[in-house]
C-alpha cells in the first residue's frame, strides 16, 4: 500500500489516530493505461484462465471426500486434519471465489456464478454471490470512504490498540472481513443469493496494497500479486506473474514481501501499525452522481 497525498495524524513511533488520507486518484487506473500504452501486449493476457474449472472442481471433491472419509472419525483427528490440510484447501476456495467475481473461468458470467456457488460448497457459510458484489465495489471505489469495505470501520481501528488486540483481530480477521459489509453498507439481496444460500443449505443438511511474490501464490490463485491484480482485475490469477515479468520497471520500486507470516508478526509488533494503516479518499462528485 503506498502512502500519497496527505495523511491523518502520524507521529514516528506512534500508532496513527485516522486513516491515512489520499487527494489523488487511485494509483491502479493510471498505472494500467501507462502499462498498456508501454506493453499493448498485455491485453493478451486477459480472459479466463482454462484450467480453473478443472482446479477448482479438484479442490472441492478433494474437501468433501475428505469430509466423508472422516465422518466418523474422532474430533482429535478431524480438527487435526481440517487445521493442517483443509485449511489450505478452503482458503484455495476462497480465493478461487475471488478470481471468479472478476469472471475469469468462463466469457459467460452466469456460469461464473454457478461455478463460484459450487466452490462456496466446502467453506460451509454461503458467501460467494454476495462476495462479488462487495468485491467489485472495492475495485471501481478503492479506499472511497463508505464504499469500500474492505478497509475497517473506525470502531475497529480505535478498539485495535496493542499487540494483544491485534493478535485477536488477526485470528478473527475472517469474522471481521464478512461480517463489517452486512452492518456498515447492508445490500439487499437478490435471487442469485438465495440460490447460493438454499445450495448450500441443501449440502449442509446431509453432510457437515502490497504484492507478495512468494511460494504460497501457488495455492493462492496468485492473490499476492495484488498490485498487479488491481492494476488489471481482467488477467487471471495463472497469467498475473507475466505482467510483472513484461513491466517489471512498474513494480520493480514498489514495495513487496516474501513471507504472509512476516507481515502478521510485523502487523502484530510494530506499534505504529494498526486497522488506521490504510488510505481513505473521498468519492469524486462526478462518480458519486453517476453511482
């Protein structure tokens, strides 16, 4: 995440009391039209990725069968076997959920949907149709205040205060992340929603901005090339690297990481981070009338 226009209160070795504070674009939009005025060549890296039917598919059967396998297992055993192998399977889904809110299995973005729903199968909590809309809207109003959900409510950010606190809202970060949406910004739902709920309810009842460029991007749908991702929401997470490789000027200065476990020991540590280390920017007037 880069830190540009002017910033909320900040004080060295202090955490911030406000949200960082930017009077300029978001940096995404003019780095994709200087990128592909450069390199019009990336243009042919858009569109679904043709494997991910077969991934995602794999990963789900792989969920449930091992779900069934255990169903009679003791609870040592499953909580052992969903810790340190689903977990990394659901989390795959989730971010398979991700790469399909930006329609990149299939042209068609009805079948998007119908794919996402079946990858929302294993996690449990029907999520994927509702996840889409919240997404995009982080996309097209990045750090727009009231917009953009995915950055934390004030309540949040005044209640995180020292490494303890972090560490909680760091384990509950997943609970946070779903459920701030439903109470800051609610969206009445639609039909592909209670789709999505009366499928998975129907399973249940019969059966339980910084890049990474690190090894987990392979189970990650490449999610940690974030920067890249956001710069071109088009390119499938399989094809993300290829943009970094072919501009690598615009990228190679920003600022990355090679290990998630670093930026949560760092997140939890360091005093002068917390929730309010995040930019904000107000909604243009013009993009306000027009939304």
């Amino acid at each position: 995440m880069g830190r540009e226009g002017e910033i909320g209160d900040y004080e060295e070795g202090v955490m911030a009391t406000d949200f960082f504070w930017s009077y300029t674009d978001e940096p995404h939009a003019t780095r994709r039209k200087q990128i592909l005025a450069k390199y019009p060549q990336i243009r042919e890296l858009f569109g679904p990725d043709p494997w991910a039917f077969i991934k995602i598919n794999a990963a789900v059967l792989i969920q449930l069968w091992t779900a069934t396998y255990l169903c009679s297992a003791s609870w040592l055993k499953i909580l052992t076997v969903a810790y340190f192998f689903g977990s990394f399977l659901n989390h795959n889904l989730f971010l398979a959920i991700h790469e399909l809110s930006h329609n990149l299995a299939f042209l068609t973005p009805c079948y998007n949907r119908w794919l996402g729903i079946f990858a929302n199968l294993p996690i449990g909590v029907p999520m994927s149709v509702t996840f889409q809309k919240y997404h995009l809207e982080h996309h097209r109003f990045q750090g727009v205040d009231g917009i953009d959900m995915d950055i934390p409510s004030y309540a949040e950010a005044h209640a995180i205060k020292n490494a303890i606190t972090k560490s909680i809202w760091v384990m509950l970060q997943l609970f946070f992340y779903a459920f701030r949406p439903l109470f800051l910004k609610p969206k009445k739902p639609g039909m592909w929603e209670f789709i999505n709920l009366l499928i998975q309810v129907s399973l249940d009842s019969c059966m339980e901005t910084y890049s990474y460029y690190g090894p987990l991007n392979l189970m990650t749908w490449s999610v940690g090339y974030h920067n890249e991702h956001h710069d071109f929401p088009r390119i499938s997470g399989s094809r993300l690297h290829k943009v970094k490789e072919i501009a690598p000027e615009y990228y190679m200065n920003l600022s990355s990481y090679r290990s998630w476990s670093q930026v949560i020991y760092m997140f939890i540590m360091d005093r002068t981070v917390g929730p309010f280390s995040r930019m904000k920017r107000k909604l243009d007037a013009k993009v306000k009338k027009a939304a």
